[in-house]
C-alpha cells in the first residue's frame, strides 16, 4: 500500500523491537534499515540504505554534497511517498542550477557502509569541487574536546540500538548546534548538512563524526564548506590529501581527552 505523506509530517519508528539472549531474555532495540529513492524532476537518481527520520534534511543534504544541485534554492519542493518498507522522496528542482552530480546516477543502491555504491565512473568517484573557503585556525583541543563530550550526550537514538552513527554540528567555539544520526555515516552526515541549511548563512564551524575518516566524508565536507571534521578514528592518505588541498582540519579522538591533528 502506497501514502504520500508532505515532507514535514514523516514520523516512523526508527528502530524494531527483537528478543535476544544475553544473561537473560529481553527485547533490543535494533535500527531500521529500508530502502530510500531520490528522485528529481520525476527521473530516478538513487537509492540509499537508511534509517526512515529526517529524509526531508537527508534529501537536501545528499542533493548538496553530491552536487546534484548547486545550491539549496535550486530545490523547489519535496514530497515523500512511503510503500511498506521503502520511501520515494521526489524533489522538485530548477535545472539551470543544477551540478556534476546531477548527471551521475548510481546504477545500485548505495549501502549503509559505503558511499559510492553505484557510481558509475572512477571520475566521478574522487571528483571533488575546489574549496569554498580560506585557511582557518583549527580551535584549540580543549574546544574540540568539549565538543566531542556534548556530541557523545547527544546521541540519543545511538544510546538505544548502539548502532547508528552520528554527526554533529559545531561552532568554532565548540557550541553543538545540530545532531542527525542514521545507520550509514555518510548518510549522517548528508541529514545534517540538510539541517544546517536552515541557518542563511551557515556559520563558520567544523563537524564531529563517529566514524572512521574516509575521503568520501572530507568531500562531502569540502564540497559544503565546512571548516574541520572530528572523527574518532585517523583519515585514510587518501583524505588528508583532499583535506590539505582544500583547507578542510582533521582530528582524531585517540583517548577519552586526548585529539591528534593531521
């Protein structure tokens, strides 16, 4: 059975209830995982592995980062159709403004764990946009490890399944703004650069992940304008090079107070 349902409406769980054994019977609150398609101007562009919240963010986030459109007026209106297991989220978009990745559809569904699943070629794999904003003066650590301290309190649905990522938002004075958490991180991470759309213009700030560093986080960063990305684990060669071109600080957490800059 198919609802078309308005983007600002969409509520459904995001986890499951399954009995497991552990010491003794009891339920455990797994993540949800379903299917969910982009669609622009009535043309199917991709289908990602997610959890069902904040797909409205998530929609304006990957169609940002991906460079589907080339900015976030591009975007006209959003609509979400959900069918059993799965959502379709249509958008609307101007196509005069739209990007490289608009023209790059994912010939598979892209995967929780992966950021590239169905693109199609190499070129576009590691094509990343120049930067959009000068050198910037990483905060100190203590900033960032107040962040990292706010960030850990904040995830709330992480603190039920222990299973999906997070990735937050943070002013250059280490003020947790925004927090959306999803089972894929680059997922995550698209949710909230949607969120922080909101906010014209977007203050200058770096985000906090907890995930490993992977280039395709630090282009998606990059290709937004982000300041830094805080992760807890070190970069790949691979983004720390990106990251250096493109003026974009990385940290690790390697201790429970303790930050490596790259």
């Amino acid at each position: 059975m198919t609802e078309t349902l308005m983007a600002s409406s969409i509520s459904v769980p995001t986890s499951a209830d399954f009995p497991v054994e552990h010491h003794k019977s009891q339920q455990w609150h797994l993540a949800r995982e379903v299917p969910v398609a982009f669609i622009y101007n009535a043309h199917p562009h991709a289908v990602m592995m997610a959890t069902p919240q904040d797909l409205e963010d998530f929609a304006i986030g990957f169609s940002l980062s991906e460079e589907v459109v080339t900015e976030r007026g591009a975007i006209e209106d959003i609509y979400i159709e959900q069918d059993e297991e799965a959502f379709r989220v249509f958008l609307s978009i101007d196509e005069t403004k739209t990007g490289p990745g608009y023209q790059q559809k994912r010939t598979i569904a892209g995967r929780t764990s992966c950021g590239l699943c169905g693109v199609a070629e190499l070129e576009a794999a590691i094509r990343v946009s120049p930067n959009k904003h000068a050198q910037v003066t990483a905060p100190a650590p203590e900033v960032l490890v107040k962040s990292l301290q706010s960030f850990h309190r904040a995830q709330h649905i992480h603190k039920i399944n222990y299973s999906v990522h997070g990735a937050a938002f943070c002013t250059m004075d280490g003020e947790l703004l925004h927090l959306r958490e999803d089972v894929g991180r680059h997922n995550a991470l698209d949710k909230l650069l949607g969120a922080l759309t909101v906010r014209s213009p977007t203050p200058e700030g770096y985000v906090v992940m907890s995930s490993r560093c992977s280039f395709e986080l630090v282009k998606k960063a990059v290709t937004f304008g982000l300041s830094g990305l805080v992760t807890l684990s070190a970069p790949t060669s691979l983004a720390l090079e990106i990251a250096q071109k493109n003026n974009l600080f990385l940290a690790c957490q390697d201790g429970p107070e303790r930050l490596t800059f790259f």
